[in-house]
C-alpha cells in the first residue's frame, strides 16, 4: 500500500507523527515520507531521533518547514505526494478558547487548504485525524474540528473526475499522548503526591494507544473511497481507576468538572447511527449526501440498528486496574 508512495504529514513532529513514521518505515519501502511542520527544533529532534533508530531507511525522510495557513507553502509541499495525513490542530482546549481566532485560522482555514491544495496537485487520498470533541462540540476546539470534519467529507464532491478520496479517522486522547491525563498523574506521582485529583467520579475515556491509532490511518488509507469516518472498537476505563492502578491506594479529591470537559467521550451519535456499520474491530459512519449514494458501503459489514451510539460510558468492554497497569506498562516500554 505504502511502498514507493510520497507521503506527507502535517504537523508530523507530533506523539501520533512520530509513531506513524516509525511505524511506516518498520513496515514498509515508501518512496518519501515529508514531516510538515513549523518547529523547525522539534523537526532536528526528530530527525536526529529517525537517523538513530533507522540508519538506512531514514534517508527517504524529508523535513518541511510550513504552516497548513500558508496555502502557497502547501502547494509547493504536495508536488508528487501521494497521500496525506492531516494531523496538525491546536489542540489545547485552553488555548482554543482564549485564542478562538488562532483556533479558526489553523483548524479550518487550514482544513480548507489542506483540501486546495490536494485538489489541485494530484493527491490520492487524503486521511484527516479528527477527535470526540468533534461530536457534539461544548468547547471551541470541537467546534472547529467538527467544522473541519464537514470540509473534508465534503470535499469528495468536488473532485469530479480526479482520482482522490477525503476520508476522516475519529478517536480521543491517545493514552499517554502530550495532553492527556495520563502524564498529568505520572507528573504529580514523580513529585509524590498521595492525592490524584479527579474532576468527576462519573468519568470514563476510551484507550486506544499510538499504535492502535496508526493502524486506524493504515485501514482508511486502504479502504477509504470517500468521506468515510472511522473508529476503532477500544475499550474503556474509569477515571477513577486509572488513578488507583498508576497509584494504587491513592486519595482521590473530586474537584469539579473543568469548563469545556465531558464525562464521557462520545465517537458516535444516535444521529449518525442511519449511516453507520459495524466491522470485526472499527465502525465506519458513511456520508450523507447525494453524491455518497454511488459509494456502497463496504458489504463486509453489518448496519448498526437506529438509535444506536457509542461512547466511553456506554461501551461493551472495560478495562479493570490490573488490565489498566499492564497496558501502562506496555506504552512505557514501546516509548
């Protein structure tokens, strides 16, 4: 799939571009992989980190310095590229909304670049990372990624005769990633607290680790057709016993729910579930518009029933503390 392809990805010097690198160059012979970002530090550190771990496969890497604002840097960075990951967002729920205008800029000025400049230079397929904030959005980063989400599928409209997909891949915080709570109680740990804070006994989250969250890509490259979005069947934990299996027997003061924050992570809606299917290990939620009719659903799977949904709070499968410890220790020896 990935052999002698050019790959680009966006805001590439990020925990999932890191990983999806390494993961592409341990698995497959691309012709080009280009790192797009705008930390031109964070661009070193990574490339000085791909020539350690991968002497003789890291000379197809490439490091572009630009931002998905610049539309003419996009141009010249998508000549000859293949496929495109779309990974690059400010992120920060914080920050969106003391900076809504920044959040605009970057999340869907630059989603609508992505998708110009894409066009416009002959890209096959495009695959953008989205997140449960997307659905029903109660922060501005949510806003703005759900916004992002309708270009893209969108997106498929206007490709006319050209060869070239825009599908999306939804998940939440990937355990351990820049953000999450994870490293927010190892921090606290290292310093020896006996307390974890917890915003709300209620809370759960979906796990799915870096790996998890590359395959998923991996799968929409392979499938994608167009304005699909993808999410993978992952188990949920309680917030609650995370802190005791990262610290067990610890106090945990609930301190209120923060501004912004859910209680659950929510992938799919009752809405969506008249266009979604279920597959062995992911869900696929297909578009719906006029033009999505020609696209069949992939016949492999089977349509969910209405009303369905699916969220960290509602799921089938559930992490316990012991099961939790593991997968920590996992993630701890892979990074």
């Amino acid at each position: 799939m990935l052999n002698n392809k050019t790959i680009l990805v966006t805001g590439g010097t990020g925990s999932f571009g890191n990983r999806f690198v390494e993961y592409v160059l341990e698995n497959y012979n691309p012709k080009k992989i280009i790192i797009y970002s705008r930390d031109e530090f964070k661009q070193f550190n990574m490339q000085n980190k791909m020539k350690r771990l991968y002497p003789e496969k890291s000379a197809c890497l490439r490091f572009f310095i630009g931002d998905v604002r610049d539309v003419d840097r996009l141009y010249r960075a998508f000549e000859g590229v293949d496929y495109v990951i779309h990974a690059a967002a400010m992120k920060q729920v914080p920050a969106c909304e003391y900076n809504p205008n920044e959040a605009i800029k970057t999340n869907i000025h630059g989603a609508q670049n992505i998708i110009e400049a894409a066009l416009d230079k002959g890209v096959k397929k495009v695959v953008a990372l989205s997140t449960d904030k997307a659905v029903n959005p109660v922060n501005l980063y949510g806003g703005t990624k759900l916004v992002s989400d309708k270009l893209f599928i969108a997106a498929n409209a206007y490709a006319g005769d050209k060869d070239i997909s825009f599908s999306i891949v939804r998940y939440g915080n990937v355990a351990g990633s820049r953000g999450s709570v994870i490293p927010f109680f190892q921090e606290l740990i290292d310093k020896g607290e006996s307390k974890l804070p917890i915003t709300d006994y209620r809370m759960t989250r979906f796990w799915i680790s870096l790996d998890e969250g590359v395959k998923l890509v991996i799968k929409a490259l392979e499938e994608a057709k167009g304005g699909e979005t993808f999410i993978s069947k992952i188990p949920s934990f309680k917030i609650t016993d995370l802190a005791q299996a990262m610290l067990p027997g610890c106090e945990m003061p609930e301190v209120g729910i923060r501004e912004g924050e859910k209680l659950h992570e929510i992938m799919i809606t009752t809405e969506d579930s008249m266009t979604t299917y279920e597959y062995d290990n992911h869900f696929i939620i297909y578009p719906q518009m006029v033009w999505a009719n020609r696209k069949a659903p992939n016949p492999t799977g089977k349509k969910v029933e209405d009303g369905f949904s699916y969220s960290s709070g509602n799921n089938t499968q559930w992490l316990t503390v012991e099961e939790i410890q593991q997968r920590l220790k996992e993630e701890i020896g892979k990074h």
